[in-house]
C-alpha cells in the first residue's frame, strides 16, 4: 500500500495555522481536503487544462477516459495519472468529487489556488496567498509513485507483558536469554535483480536445465523422478509471428512485460513453469520467481519438489486460514490408513505450523493451550515500570488459580467481557525464531514464491520483516523477476469473485441450498446436540443471538416484498441497501420535485475493503449542508444505520425513535398497532421538511410508512449479518461451521483499491430480490431469492495489470515479468474464462502426443427408463435430483437383458488399453456423487470397485485403500479425498470413480505408472450447467463487457469505449455516459435467468464457451501423456432431441443436426476451422490461429461425435 498522507504535509501544516479564517460551518474541513482538491485541479491542469473541473474524478477510476480523449500522450502523462489514482482514488466517484469541490469552493479565496467560474468553465489558477510553494509539492506528488506506506513495529522488551486469551488479560515473561536478534527484512524499494529487463530463455538453456534436474534427482534418490527432460521433449513453444496472423514455428521464450502462453490441455504448462523456476534459480545472480497454483496442496507439492533439488522455495501461506489446512493436511493422512496422529509426519506440516512460542512460557497459570487466533505476534503491552523500577502487574496479576490435581474437575469460571488494554501493542520478540513464522522468514531469501491466488492477494507482509504495510502480492511484484500464473483463467475468475463476494441468503426450495437455512441448520443441530453448552461462550452466543435477529428481520422482510409491489418497486429490487433506501427517503422528503435515480454506490467507498487491523478510518470531509433539518435527520439516519438496535445508545434525539421502532417492527405480534406507533413518528420526522403538509394524505403517508418500516428491518438486518461474518471464525470450530461456507468474511484488501478500476456500475454493496417467475402458490403469491453483494472493482484487471504493479516509470523501474499459463485462457466470448491479453505464444505437444489426443472419441450413450423416457440429471428440480441420480446410475451399472454387459461395463470393454481401463463418472455436486457411488456399490459387480470424491474438509469414516473403520456402514462407497485425486491409480481394486464435475475440472493429473493418464472414460451423467441465480455470472458477464469494451473489441452491442467518450461534450460526460451504459449492463444481469433458452443470440454462445471450457479442462485429464481419451454424455440433455428420437420404439427418423449443448460446442469452433475462417470481428488477427492451435482434437471428435443407446 502507498503512502497517501504524506505529500501534502508541508502544504497542509501551514495552511492549519490560518484554519481559524475557516467558517464555523465547515469546521469539520481538513486542510488535507483542500490539498487533495488542489492536486486533482492540478493534475486536469497539467494534462487537460481546457476541460470543466467537474470532471476530474474521472481521471481516478482506472479508465482510461484521458487516453481515448487523447490528452495522456507522454509517459510522463503517464506516470501523473498513475499516481493520481494512488492519492486521490477516494474521489473517482462522481457525487464524492463534487462534494469535496464544492467544499473546496466555500472554503476562503485567501487560502485556495483555483477558481471555478461555473460548472461548465476549467480551473483557473492564481497565485495563493499563503503557501506560495504549494504547486511545486504537487508537482513533485504526481512525478512518481508515492512512497510505500510505513509504521514501524516496536518489539516487546524481555520482562513481562500482557496479552488477551479468550477476552481476558493474561501476562507472561519473556526471558531475556531467549530473545534473538532480529533478521533482515525483504526491502522491497531495492527491487528485482533484472530490474524488468528483457529475458530470452532458449530451447537450449531449458533443456540444460532439464539435465540438471534428471542428474540431481538420481543423485538424491528422489522416489518419483519428474523425468525432465523427457517431458520436455513432449512440448513445444511457437512464439507469435513477426507478421502476427499466427503462430508457425517453434522458437525462443521471450520475457518482456505480460505474456500470454496458451496451450493445449496436457501440453505440459506445469513442467514449462518448474523448468523455468529451476533456470532463474540457477542463474548468477539468482532470478526470484513466484509460480501461483491452485491451492495449498499443489503449493506444499511444489515447494518439496523444488527442495528434493535443492532450490530455495517456500510457498506463501497466509495465518487466518492455518488451521483449515493442517486439519485437511491431517485428514488426507488419515484417509491414507495412517489413522495415529504420531505417524502423520508429512514435511507441509512444518510449513503449517500452528506452534506458538509464547504459549510455552506462561507457567502454571495457563490451564488450557492458548487458541490460534490469540497467539500475541503483533500484540503485547509490556507493563509499565512503577514504585521504583517495580513492575506494574496491571490487571493481569490477579491470583494465581490453585495447582492442578489430575483426576479433579473444576468449576468453569464465567466468561468475561472483552478486555481493552492501554498503551502500544508491541510485536513479539521471538517472533524471528518461532515455527509458526518459519516460512514468512525464508520467504526473504528463498529464490521460488509458491503462492496460491488466495494468500497472493490477501495474506499481509509481516510487520516483523519490515516497516512497509504491503500484501505479499504487492512484494512478489517489487522484488520478483518472474511470475508465473497456472490456469489464469481459473485465477481470473477467483480474483472476479475476490472483489465481488456475494451468497445467496434465502433460496426457494431445499435448505441445503440456502446460505441462510444452511447456517441456522447447523447452529440448531449442533446446539442440541451439545445440550446449548456452548451458549456459555460469549462469543457464540453472540453469534447466536445475530443469527436470530438476521433470521427475524428477514422473515420481515419477506413478508412484505411478496404482498407489495409497490414496495419492490421503490427499493429497486434488483439493487437496494439501507443507505440507498435512506436517500431514496430524504431525497423524496427534500426534494419532492426532483428526478429519482439510484444513489451513487456507497456511503464510504472504505465499506468494501478490508483495512489493516490498526488502522483508524478518516472519514470523508462532509460537504456544506443548505438545509439543517436534513443535516440533521441525515445524522439520525446515519447513527441509526450504524446501531439499529440501539446497543451504544441513547442518543438524545430522532435516532433513539428510530432504534424503538426497529426493535417494535422485529418483534410485534400486531402489525397494525406497529403501524399506528409508525405513522405517529414519521409525522414528527416530516416535520418542517418541504412535504409536511402531506401528512394529511392517508395514502402517501401509508405507503412512505410502508418505505420507512423496509428501510428499518433491512438495516437491521445489515448490522446483523455484519456481526454475524465478523464473529464468524470465533465460533467456527465450536459449532463445526464449514470454513469455507463464511462467503461474505473476506473483502478485499484496501491496498487495491487504487490498482483496479472501480465496477463500471460503480462499486456497490447491498442486496437483490429476484422475484420466483416459476412458481406460484394458490393464491397467486409468489416468492423470491434474496442476495447480498458487494462489488469493489474488477478483479480480472490485477490478473492483465500484474507487470505494471511493481513498476514505477517516474523512478525508472520497471514491473516484473508476467507469464499467464492455461490450456483454456483464450475462449472466444466466455465471459468467465477468456483472458482479453492477446496471446503471445502457444504451447503445443509433440506431434506423437497431438496424434494420440486427435484420436479421441466422443459418444453419447443416453439411458431410458421403463416407459421409454431419456434419463437425464440437468434441468432437473432440486427435489426430485436424488431421485433422478438414482435411477440414471441404477441403468448406467445394472445388467441388460439376458444378463447382457451393464452400460457402464461396455464403456470400459471399448478402452484399448488395460492399464487404463477405468472410468471417471462426472456428477453435479458432491451431495449426488455420494449418492451415485453408494448405488453402484451397492450393486454385486460394483461392489468395493467404487470410490466416491469427499470434499478436503468432510468428515469421513472410510479410508482410501478401501479398508474400513469400525462402524463404517457396508453399503457405502469408500471415499477418496479430493487432495489425493492423483493417487487414484494406485489403488489396484478400483475402477470407477464418482466425482462433481467441477472438482476435477483443473490441476489434478491423476497418472499410472507409465505417466500416462489413469482414466480411459470420462462419461458426463450432467452438464456443467452453473446454477441459474448463481450471482457471481452477472459479475464474471460485467466484468468481461467491461474489460472487452475498453479495450474497444468489436462486436459489442455498445459499440466502443473510445468512441463513447470521443462523443461526449467533456469528461463528465464522457464518465456519466459510461456509468449510464454499464449500470444498464448491469441491471440486466442481474435480472436475466441464466436459462439457455432465455438468452439472446450472443449470449447463447457465451454460455456455450463456457460450458466448452469446462468440458474440455475435464477431458485434459483424460490425455495426460499424450493418450486418446473416450468422453461418453449420458445425460439426455446435452441433445434433448437426438435422445427422444433415440428411444426405444421410436420411429427412425433422421437426426437433427442442431440439438442441445454438444452441437453449440461444434458450431462455436466450426467459423475457426474453415478456410478461410468465417469471422468478421475478431478482437486479434491470430484468433483463428490460436483457436486451431487449442482445440483441433475438440473440433475433430465433436463433429464426428456418434450415438448410443441402453
């Protein structure tokens, strides 16, 4: 993170000793506010001197409005812009910019540099009369980067010192003989060793290198060796052409800036990205690489990798996570028939390590081991020195508990309230020698980062290392020479949902699939199950307690969105949140006669992001209010909104009548006395305001009565669900939360907020009633999903900015290389998967390997039931899909007639190879895996030859090599744990495997002893259909429009970004057409079913490159080592039509040509395949190129796809 205060200190302190001059009724205006307006106006100055000042916040959003209006012609434009966005990013919003400008404007003329004559006139620079120097600061302040953001940690002393366990002050004394020295930090201002310079890597340095790593793996008598330089002779780099149409030769790696390297699935991306890790290592002086895979499994696979060859490598693991991965780490084990904790002695669980020191020292007042998140690494208060040198034991030294007697219980003592220490929290001294940091401190030094996109973006550089407040992503940028990112689709997508987290609250239909139901599920079960002991925690209780007013309060307001239309329409359903429903209010109530339109975003942009933990917010300088009742309701409603039941109360004023109705509205059994107390309150709110002599029209009043009671319950429920995710990882372990289902807990680091460009639609947090258009009960009512979202930018662009984030072009230096690896990253229109950077080179397999894959072959082999109707999963109603997953399976293993082979046995008879004579069978979900695996193990020929894919954290009784545990029912499939996918083949009694089609979709090369793919069969029994109300598709879709139509790609319906703003009369302009286009963008998305056959044209073929990608990341694991693979769709919805006229008794008929989602994956290819190809808009000449390059062998098998049936 970037300094963002500094800059404007030596304007500042001297404009604060003339801010007496300041009228009372700015008072709350700092002169940082001043400067900041300064420095925008200085910046339009510099770069646009003719442009109205009104439309400078567009110059900080991150789109490139200046360079399609051609004002940022230099680098030196260049360089203003970026650091305009760094300290000034808090005012890209239209309505926050005017507001800071006209507070700037009522400000004294004596004090201000600029004058705006009108809205429509530029800024107009005089000579201030007091200091006169201020535009050589702010000329300095845009000529580079500002400064990494700085505070010094100090470390505890040896002595005692206190520190919180379970909410209570505790001490211990740290010995001085056990304090080390502190080690050298990462100093990230030195940057990379190449500094950004050019890299050309040749087939020779690789294969050089490859050698290497063969000579030191048999030298260590490395168990598996990788065969290096075999694989290498597998692959082949086709860099672009010098006439850049296409991609016809193999050549040299070249490293400058952004690559993107497409190629094949099974071409070998992962070996390319070890080799080129090992070569930088190799090198003299050392090049520091940071490869980004998957997830913690790959990452701790990767790192003792690398060890085995003795390259410097560690992976980068973040804290708040730690304890989910040693328990998964555990569990696979396990699964493994290591059921003993004392044989799980894996080398990730030294890089894991949940030891603290400090724990060790405590004495015998620590009768219970202190828990993980209260381990004091950056918060000790050393007591302070009393009574003569004396130590002041302050509240920690109460008396000692009695000594411990084995055999004796004692009495649980009464949970305290939170304790607040005084003073400053000082790191741990023993924090440079303490296991659980050992991989933070070798991080400095180590030439190989393994990341996963998680601890990357989110995990902190410890304070320990250095004064500089940076996430590891921001360090691996400054100090990296390379980085290379695996599947950076897959990443794109995570980095999307990043910065756009959402869960859909309540869902009509099964509990399972509501976040809301799912939780108060679990805290029901768990309660009774442990007879509500672990209410006496107060932090469950609390927990508790919000989960029972989220659930009220939204009952509430279910009730009436489904019995007020009106209602849904004032909220805006598709869009709406307590702040926007209270401007929606005041703005009705002040300024009866102006046009409504939504509130721009957020209150306070700093809502969305995560700060760091002792940061102390700066609210934003309110602007100069015209009317004192609405400042003052304003304030109400605000104080309201931030305690709706009144808990720091009271307040003294309408804000304590508000909290009474809220509590009135959440608890009453008689709506209509709730509304009588309503209505006497609001007539006391509209009191002088324009609209009080509405008071006296029934209807408008009930129906603002009606508006104000929504607004109360969803702030209600807002603050609420707020605790809730907060206190979330306090109460996980006790009442077995799933880790992984807190969606809502993690919002972007702040650090980010000036390196991304805000949503389109501006960055939003707030909530989506999607009315159900399906299902109506009796009456007519009908009921609908209710979302909550926040949108803090558009992740992707961090992907496509990687290179530039280290670079400072002020200061000379330049960004890290950055190479984007996947087999699916250029996809045609998906809007999830297809990376916009133009391909730069291709990685394709040997031409034995390519040969082999070409001969794949796809099938469909559809099921019926007993009256002759196809059997298919997909389109299937939640309820009825246990059922329907029963019986698909129960024909896919059953015998035929006559005792004839099962369907499922005939798949396997037609693999030519033995040794790969298995079947994968690809499912919706877990859930219906375990369901289709007991089923089929169920049957005689199946039974004991199945395995059933288990999440990493689900509870299990089985072990992998089928032996049982006592207990483990018979009729249940052994489970296989989704970190163990790759040892698949090593089990020699199993055959098939039942897993979610989307857990197996990437990494995860599930290989025989010959390195060649375990699977021989992969039949798809669903189609990988996303749930239709799956809130992160209208993200994945606003963020591809986005990314696509700045970059003025052909083809869309909005024409160009460029031409869009080249139209517009100024950049205000400019900015409103562009937030009008993508709030109408985004308002559609939101709205849209997600239903194939609702979709536009274009669309439609969005959803196909979606579903292709997928389909075909699952077959890539099907031809790892260069084999044919045999895919066989068995639901009857991948061709609804050919499966009816299929069925048994039908008349034969020609089949159509056109039908369902296995010709729309042909149809999306085939104007790739002709000659020439039949494109019009291709965003890159090399498209066609590129297109032949990944998916030939798809092409190939899906235009000669054949038929089967059972």
């Amino acid at each position: 993170m970037r300094d963002r205060s500094s800059w404007h200190r030596p304007v500042s302190r001297e404009l604060s000793r003339l801010w007496g001059e300041v009228p009372p009724a700015l008072s709350g205006v700092k002169p940082a506010l001043l400067c900041q307006v300064e420095l925008a106006l200085r910046l339009l100055e510099r770069i646009a001197p003719d442009e109205p000042a009104r439309g400078a916040y567009t110059l900080f959003g991150g789109f490139p409005f200046a360079q399609a209006r051609g004002f940022a012609a230099t680098t030196e434009h260049t360089t203003m812009l970026q650091a305009g966005r760094h300290l000034l990013w808090h005012l890209r919003r239209r309505r926050a910019w005017q507001q800071s400008l006209e507070t700037y404007l009522a400000l004294p003329a004596r004090l201000r540099a600029y004058e705006v004559a009108s809205e429509e006139s530029p800024a107009r620079r005089h000579e201030p009369a007091v200091a006169s120097e201020r535009f050589a600061v702010y000329d300095a302040a845009l000529s580079a980067l500002p400064p990494l953001d700085r505070k010094p940690l100090p470390l505890a002393p040896a002595g005692r010192a206190t520190f919180i366990d379970r909410r209570r002050p505790v001490s211990v004394t740290l010995p001085e003989e056990l304090l080390p020295d502190p080690v050298a930090g990462h100093a990230p201002e030195t940057g990379s060793t190449g500094n950004g310079e050019p890299l050309v890597i040749s087939r020779a340095a690789l294969l050089a290198t490859a050698r290497w790593m063969d000579a030191t793996e048999r030298e260590n008598d490395v168990e598996l060796p990788g065969h290096w330089e075999q694989r290498l002779g597998e692959q082949h780099i086709m860099p672009r052409d010098a006439d850049g149409l296409g991609f016809s030769g193999e050549g040299e790696l070249r490293l400058d800036g952004l690559l993107h390297l497409a190629g094949m699935v099974g071409a070998g991306k992962s070996t390319l990205m070890t080799l080129l890790a090992v070569w930088g290592a190799r090198r003299s002086p050392a090049l520091r690489t940071t490869l980004v895979v998957g997830d913690v499994a790959e990452q701790l696979r990767l790192t003792g990798l690398l060890r085995n060859l003795g390259v410097a490598a560690t992976p980068v693991l973040g804290l708040t996570t730690r304890e989910t991965h040693v328990q998964r780490l555990h569990r696979r084990l396990a699964a493994r028939g290591l059921t003993s904790i004392l044989d799980h002695d894996a080398p990730g669980f030294d890089d894991l390590s949940t030891v603290c020191v400090v724990d060790a020292l405590r004495g015998t007042e620590a009768d219970r081991p202190l828990r993980f998140a209260d381990a004091p690494c950056t918060s000790l208060y050393p007591e302070r020195k009393r009574n003569g040198g004396r130590e002041d034991a302050g509240p920690a030294s109460a008396a000692l508990p009695e000594p411990y007697h084995p055999g004796r219980q004692t009495e649980p003592e009464p949970e305290p309230e939170s304790a607040e220490l005084r003073g400053t929290s000082h790191g741990c001294p023993l924090w440079y020698v303490c296991p659980r940091h050992r991989t933070a401190r070798e991080l400095v030094d180590a030439a190989v980062w393994v990341a996963n996109p998680a601890s990357l973006v989110q995990s902190a550089v410890p304070r320990h290392l250095g004064d500089e407040r940076l996430r590891h992503l921001e360090l691996a940028c400054l100090r990296s020479d390379i980085i290379v990112v695996d599947e950076a689709d897959s990443v794109q997508m995570k980095l999307d949902e990043m910065f756009a987290p959402s869960a859909t609250l309540v869902l009509p239909g099964p509990a399972s699939e509501s976040w809301l139901d799912r939780v108060q599920t679990q805290r029901i079960e768990e309660l009774c199950k442990q007879g509500r002991l672990p209410l006496t925690d107060q932090e469950i209780e609390r927990w508790s307690a919000a989960l029972t007013v989220v659930h009220g309060a939204t009952d509430r307001l279910y009730r009436m969105l489904i019995s007020d239309e009106d209602l849904q329409s004032w909220a805006d359903i598709e869009y709406f949140s307590p702040w926007t429903l209270q401007e929606k209010l005041l703005g009705a109530w002040f300024a009866p006669d102006a046009v409504p339109g939504a509130p721009d975003g957020v209150p306070d942009e700093s809502e969305l992001y995560e700060a760091y933990e002792d940061d102390i917010p700066e609210p934003e300088s309110p602007g100069p209010e015209t009317d004192a009742r609405r400042a003052e309701l304003t304030s109400c409603f605000d104080d309201f909104r931030d305690d709706p039941l009144g808990g720091r109360g009271p307040y003294g004023n309408a804000t304590d009548e508000l909290v009474r109705l809220a509590q009135d509205l959440l608890t009453t059994l008689v709506p209509g006395d709730s509304r009588a107390r309503v209505l006497a309150a609001l007539r006391r709110l509209l009191t002088d305001t324009p609209v009080a002599g509405r008071a006296e029209d029934e209807r408008w009043l009930d129906l603002t009565a009606r508006q104000l009671e929504f607004m109360l319950l969803l702030s209600v429920l807002h603050h609420r669900l707020d605790r809730l995710v907060f206190l979330w990882p306090q109460v996980e372990a006790a009442l077995h939360l799933e880790p992984s289902g807190n969606e809502l807990s993690r919002r972007p680091p702040l650090d980010y907020a000036p390196l991304i460009p805000e949503a389109p639609m501006g960055n939003v947090l707030g909530f989506q009633y999607l009315p159900d258009d399906r299902e109506r009960d009796e009456d007519g009512r009908r009921s609908g999903t209710l979302r909550f979202f926040r949108c803090a930018g558009i992740g992707r662009e961090l992907l496509l900015g990687l290179h530039e984030v280290g670079a400072d072009p002020g200061r000379g230096r330049k960004g890290p290389h950055v190479v984007l690896m996947s087999g699916t990253s250029w996809a045609g229109t998906s809007t999830r998967a297809h990376v916009v950077a133009p391909v730069g080179a291709v990685l394709t397999p040997s031409r034995r390997s390519l040969a082999a894959v070409s001969e794949s072959v796809f099938t469909t082999h559809f099921l019926y039931d007993d009256e002759g109707r196809p059997l298919s999963l997909s389109g299937t109603e939640p309820k009825a899909r246990p059922a329907a997953a029963r019986a698909l399976v129960s024909r896919l293993g059953s015998p035929g007639r006559g005792g004839a082979p099962s369907p499922l046995e005939q798949e396997l008879s037609r693999i030519a190879d033995s040794r790969r004579r298995r079947a994968i069978l690809l499912v919706g979900s877990y859930k219906e895996a375990g369901i289709a695996a007991d089923v089929l193990h169920a049957m005689e020929r199946w039974h004991g030859r199945v395995r059933v894919l288990a999440a990493d954290d689900a509870d299990l009784d089985q072990a992998v090599s089928g032996a049982r545990s006592l207990g483990t029912p018979p009729d249940r499939a052994t489970a296989l744990r989704r970190g163990d996918l790759a040892s698949f083949a090593e089990d020699p009694t199993a055959e098939v495997l039942v897993a979610p089609l989307m857990a197996v979709e990437r990494g995860h090369n599930i290989l025989n002893a010959q390195r060649n793919a375990a699977f021989g069969t992969a039949l798809f029994l669903a189609r990988p259909h996303p749930r239709p109300d799956d809130l992160a598709l209208a993200v994945f879709a606003i963020n591809d429009w986005a990314t696509r139509f700045v970059r003025d790609e052909p083809g869309l319906d909005q024409r160009t970004f460029g031409k869009l703003v080249r139209n517009a009369g100024d950049l205000d302009a400019a900015g409103l057409a562009f937030r009008h286009l993508a709030r109408g963008e985004w308002r559609r998305l939101l709205s849209r079913r997600y239903i194939y056959s609702r979709l536009s044209d274009h669309e439609k073929r969005s959803f196909t490159w979606d579903q292709l990608v997928t389909i075909w990341q699952v077959i890539g694991r099907l031809v790892r080592g260069g084999v044919p693979a045999r895919v066989v769709f068995v639901d009857a919805r991948f061709a609804p039509r050919t499966a009816k006229l299929l069925s048994p008794g039908a008349a034969a008929r020609e089949l159509p040509q056109e039908d369902g989602l296995l010709s729309g994956l042909r149809d999306v290819l085939a104007p790739y395949f002709t000659s020439p190809p039949r494109l019009t808009d291709c965003p890159d000449p090399a498209d066609p190129a590129v297109a032949r390059l990944l998916y030939a062998p798809l092409f190939k098998a899906l235009s000669g796809i054949t038929h089967h049936t059972s």
